[in-house]
C-alpha cells in the first residue's frame, strides 16, 4: 500500500482524487487547506503529495517550498492553471511532476507510478516513524534527529531493511566493518548498546523491534 498526501482547499476535489486513487492501492491522507498539509507532512512520511496550487492564505508554490526544505517527497502540482510559466514556476521550486484539472484518471495514475518507480528502493524505510534515509545519512523519529556513528547507521539499516534474518556478531563485522577487520564481537555489542541508548531517548520503542537471540546475534523483528 502506497501512502499518498493531498492538498487541495476544496472538499470535493480531495474526496475526488482519495475515489480515484484508492482502487489503485494508495492509502490516501486529506488535508484540507496548506497549513493541514504541511503539519501532516511533519508528523507523518508519505510515498507521494499531490498538491493544488491555488488555495487561499498560502498557495501550492510557497507549501512546496515548505516541504522541501524537510522532504524529498515526490511531489505533483495539480492545478486548473496551464501556463508555461506556472510550470516553469512549480518545477524550479522542487516539484516533481504537473497535471491539469480536468485531468484523465489514468494519466494521472500513469504518472504517479512513474515517479514511484524512480524513487530509490531501499534507500529510505520506515518503520512506525522511524525513518532511516540512506540518501541523507539520518536517522530520524518523528522528525526528531538521532545523531549516531556512521557504524552504528549502517548496522541498524542493515538490519531494519532485512527484517526477520539473524545475523551473527562476525556477519555484522564482515558487513559493516569489513571483512579484514580486526574488530571483536564485543565492540558489536558496545555498538548495539550505545544506538539502542540514543533510539530510546527519543521515544521509539526500540526494544519491541531489535531483538537480541541469544548465543547468536541480533535480528529485526517484522511487525
């Protein structure tokens, strides 16, 4: 299930695009106006913002720049406006994509999925607002940053993008150490401990996800 964010000031124009998307596997949030839209866009991680551009007190071209300056969302402007300049406008301020009302429902689809295809797989996952974002080199929960060792990220991303696999202290040292590295099981451990720490501190309930099996290693557990 995809999970889209759309923001229109018009009711109808939102039940219009959730009617049309949801057949299509988007599990569709609706925000009613910019300032709704970039509160979600804060508390939540979206695969996808479809977003007007002309809305009272705010329009679609300062909420884009808004959300760029947090997110990478793929975003497209959908708008009555077809001037090349508007265009222009939309694209130099971080939007992805444009399509016009009225618009043909499959076009519109068409689109999408094509953004979502070039996004990078496995580069970002999140988990229950944990978001590790490899392109960023963050480790965030609900926008609150976790600042870990760069041993300590790839350690967690290895292991939250490989849920349910056990991996032994040694497989850990090969993959995120090297393979000629002279580093023990113990310094896994001590790196284990200090990330469980610093997740911890800021609310995630880590412990109900990384599992330690004992005489083993570790795992991520698939929720």
């Amino acid at each position: 299930m995809k999970k889209a964010l759309l923001i229109d000031d018009e009711e109808r124009m939102l039940e219009l695009l959730a009617l049309y998307l949801e057949p299509y596997q988007y599990d569709c949030r609706k925000a009613l106006g910019p300032k709704e839209g970039l509160q979600y866009i804060e508390e939540e991680r979206f695969d996808i913002v479809l977003l007007d551009i002309m809305m009272p007190d705010m329009d679609g071209w300062d909420v884009c720049r808004e959300i760029r300056q947090h997110s990478d969302v793929p975003i497209i402007m959908v708008t009555a406006r077809e001037q090349k300049t508007d265009i222009v406008k939309g694209l130099r301020l971080g939007a992805d994509d444009y399509i016009t009302k009225p618009f043909n429902e499959k076009e519109l689809i068409a689109r999408m999925d094509a953004l979502l295809r070039r996004a990078k797989p496995g580069n970002h996952v999140e988990v229950d607002g944990l978001l590790w974002d490899k392109d960023r080199f963050e480790l965030s929960y609900k926008n609150q940053y976790i600042k870990l060792t760069p041993k300590e990220f790839s350690l967690i991303g290895l292991l939250i993008q490989n849920p349910g696999r056990v991996y032994s202290r040694d497989q850990l040292i090969d993959l995120v150490w090297g393979m000629h590295s002279e580093t023990e099981g113990r310094t896994v451990d001590s790196h284990v401990r200090n990330m469980r720490e610093k997740i911890r501190e800021v609310g995630f309930p880590i412990d109900d996800y990384f599992h330690t099996v004992w005489g083993v290693g570790y795992k991520w557990i698939k929720k």
